[in-house]
C-alpha cells in the first residue's frame, strides 16, 4: 500500500515493530489509530501483529534494524519524500530507541523526534551514569555498584548483602553473538549467592562486563509501581498517572504481565518532583517497587519512552501517545484533549481498577508462582476472569492482529508435529 495522505488527512504517524517489544507496538497503533491517525509500521521482522491491526495503513520491512540502524534511515527518507513532510516516529523498546539515537543527526528534516533529546536517553539508559546522576541528586535508588573487572566482581561479592540485583548497563549490552540464551533474553538476574555471582559474571565476562550490581529491594512482584508522565516541551509535567503490577514474567525480574491502573498521590507528587530535578521532556515511564520493609517507594530506572502496556493508559483516560502526536505536529494541545474529552467522557478521569493482561506471559508467570506453591489455580482465576480487562492482543473491533497470532501459533505447532514425525521415521536428512 503506498497512498500518499490528502492535505486534510491528519498527518501518519510511524510506529517502530522490534522483536522482544512485548505487544508495545500494537498498544501504539491502537492508541493512534482509535483517534482517527493513519498508522505506518515499519518492522524489523516480517508479519508483527501490529500489521494486521485496521489502524495500520502501510507495513514495511526492515529487516534488522535495530542492529543496522542505516535500514531504518533510508525507509524514514523514503517516507519524507513520499509524503512531503517529516512524520513523528514512536519507538516502542530499548532496542529501536537506540537506533533512533544512533540516526539523530541524520534525522533532522526527515522524522519527527518525539522523545527526550539523545543525551538525556542515553544518560536514562545507561544504568552507571543513571546511577551516578542519581547519587548526585540523592534520588530514592537502591544502592548500586558497576565493576569492571572479575576481580571487582568479586571483591564486591564479599561485602554485599544478598540477595542482589544483576543488570545490563545498557539495554542491549547482554544481547550479542554467542552469549548464554538464558542471559541474553534476561531483563536483570535476581542472584542469591556470591558462587552464583561468580557464575553469572563469568559467563558475560568474555563478551565484556557490561554490568551493574544494585541492592534487591525485598518484597513480591505487586510491590512494583511504575509512574507514566507527559512532559511538556516548556519543561512542564502536563500529568501523571500511575500503574501497579501484580504480577511479573519472568517472576522477580520482569516486564508486568497483570497489571492494573492505580491512584497513589504521594508518589505521584515525588515523581513530580524527581521528573523536575531531571529535565526530562516527551514521554517518560518511571518504575518504583516498595519495600516490604520499610514501605518506602524506592526508584529503580527512568525510561524515556512508553511502557509496553500503553494501551491500558488510553483506555483509563490517558491517551499518551497521542497527546505526544499532537504536540509534536505542531497542533494545540488543548485541542488534543478537546478530542479526547469525546473519546473517553472526561480527559482528566483516571479510571482505577482498569487491568491490562498479556496471557501467554501472566499464565507463564502463574506456573511459575504454583510451582513455589505461592499461588493456586482459584487465585489465579480470579485475578484474570474479571471486568474491566485489557488484553494485549484480543480486541474485538480490531481482530486482524489475534487472528494472526494465532495463525502464527498453529503453524509453528504444525511444523513441530512434522519435524516429530519426521524424526521418527528417520527422515530429517532427506
């Protein structure tokens, strides 16, 4: 499909399908989409969900971009000379926001830059000089330690409490050729013991010991709050609104599976705060967990982008992305909440008790629990079989991305079956 937009059509947004997104792409597309924006999906995969949801008017394949980031620039050229004008572009993950940064210069007249300037993303993503800044600003984070070497590795094993925290300091500084699977997929390791430290480092260190060790702040995964804020370009926190996850995948150390829309107005007021000391701008997900022991919300990282469940926060009253499209277009804000007023009855309701579920990962997580005898199917039941669910993929006015996923299912099973059978009669070499 390759139709140029009418002068009166709203201007197409584009949003970016990297693998490991966790559904954040089709959130996007749906958030745009129901506000009357004609969406481009460029994938670094073929056939994401996003591109079969009615909202998506163009899909293009660019095969690996967020590895080779030249892939993603000529199609955006490709796009400003089609269309006649930059789009704004929204990344979705870690991975596609990095390359975004690593094509700011080249981008200038091309996309339209929706997120906080390059420096300040790359200073939020960078988990030592975010734990430096931190310190600096004496912001509520747990304590935390970026060695370099084994040695300090394991120096430091002899005086820190466990258990600990293992994170990538970068995103991506985990995701190379040839590292251990089960760390390389991994968002951060909950580690027990100085051996397993040991262990763990081991393995990363020939691939470099891009690390940071931070103290484990106690308590269960519904413990994890995350604080989502619109910062305007005049520095301002236009608003804030807060999520709870109630559960996590993988369990302890992942990205929220159940998660629901909650109102805590002291946190809210000291995120406000800490955003002010920051500088940040555009869209910004804060995530927090409490301490079982002392209740006090400790900050664990600044993302400046969308959460993965954004689409919960559209359907709760908070339309974050396409606030965003608006001020970045150049279009009054107050006529983007004059929109949204009609979309949802109130622009300033947050509805509380909304839930947003990604079944596959919350019923992987559920196994997980049930196993540790933490949790049993009647628990599990009531927590997802409820009102006011948001599902990460089924959406009854948009069906063409559940479909596809579960086209995409069947035959990967059918092709498993095959590769059985052929197996057992001995027929893999033919």
């Amino acid at each position: 499909m390759h139709a140029v937009s009418a002068p009166s059509s709203p201007r197409p947004a584009v949003v970016l399908a990297c693998l490991g997104a966790q559904g954040a792409d089709l959130n996007l597309v749906r958030s745009l989409g129901e506000q009357g924006v004609p969406v481009i999906v460029i994938g670094e995969y073929e056939f994401p969900p996003s591109g079969y949801s009615r909202h998506c008017v163009e899909y293009i394949c660019a095969r690996h971009f967020t590895r080779r980031p030249e892939h993603l620039l000529r199609v955006l050229r490709e796009l400003r000379v089609r269309h006649g004008q930059a789009l704004p572009v929204f990344p979705t993950a870690d991975t596609d926001l990095r390359a975004l940064v690593a094509l700011h210069a080249d981008l200038v007249g091309t996309a339209l830059w929706v997120s906080a300037s390059p420096d300040t993303v790359n200073r939020m993503m960078d988990k030592r000089r975010f734990a430096a800044t931190a310190q600096a600003l004496r912001l509520p984070v747990p304590t935390t330690h970026a060695p370099r070497t084994l040695q300090e590795v394991e120096a430091l094993s002899r005086v820190v409490d466990f258990p600990v925290v293992l994170k990538p300091a970068h995103p991506t500084a985990w995701m190379r050729p040839g590292m251990d699977p089960t760390i390389a997929r991994a968002k951060a390791l909950v580690i027990d013991a100085p051996e397993e430290l040991m262990r763990v480092c081991c393995r990363i260190a020939p691939h470099g010991l891009d690390v940071v060790l931070q103290d484990y702040v106690p308590g269960d995964d519904d413990l994890h709050y995350s604080v989502h804020a619109w910062i305007g370009r005049n520095g301002a926190v236009e608003r804030v609104a807060t999520t709870r996850k109630w559960r996590t995948f993988p369990v302890q150390a992942g990205t929220g599976c159940l998660v629901e829309t909650v109102s805590v107005p002291d946190l809210e007021a000291e995120s406000r705060d800490i955003l002010a000391m920051l500088r940040l701008r555009g869209m910004v997900v804060m995530n927090f967990k409490r301490d079982a022991c002392t209740g006090q919300f400790m900050l664990l990282e600044v993302n400046p982008r969308l959460t993965c469940n954004s689409l919960l926060l559209t359907r709760a009253g908070f339309n974050l992305p396409w606030l965003v499209y608006n001020e970045v277009c150049g279009r009054p804000v107050q006529a983007a909440q004059a929109v949204a007023v009609a979309a949802t009855a109130a622009p300033e309701v947050w509805r509380v008790g909304l839930r947003y579920l990604n079944a596959k990962a919350d019923f992987l997580a559920f196994r997980t629990l049930a196993r540790q005898g933490r949790m049993g199917w009647g628990g599990y039941l009531r927590s997802v079989l409820r009102p006011g669910m948001v599902y990460r993929a089924l959406d009854l006015s948009d069906m063409g991305p559940p479909v596809q996923m579960a086209c995409d299912w069947l035959a990967l099973k059918f092709q498993g079956s095959r590769r059985w059978v052929r197996s057992r009669l001995g027929l893999n070499g033919v």
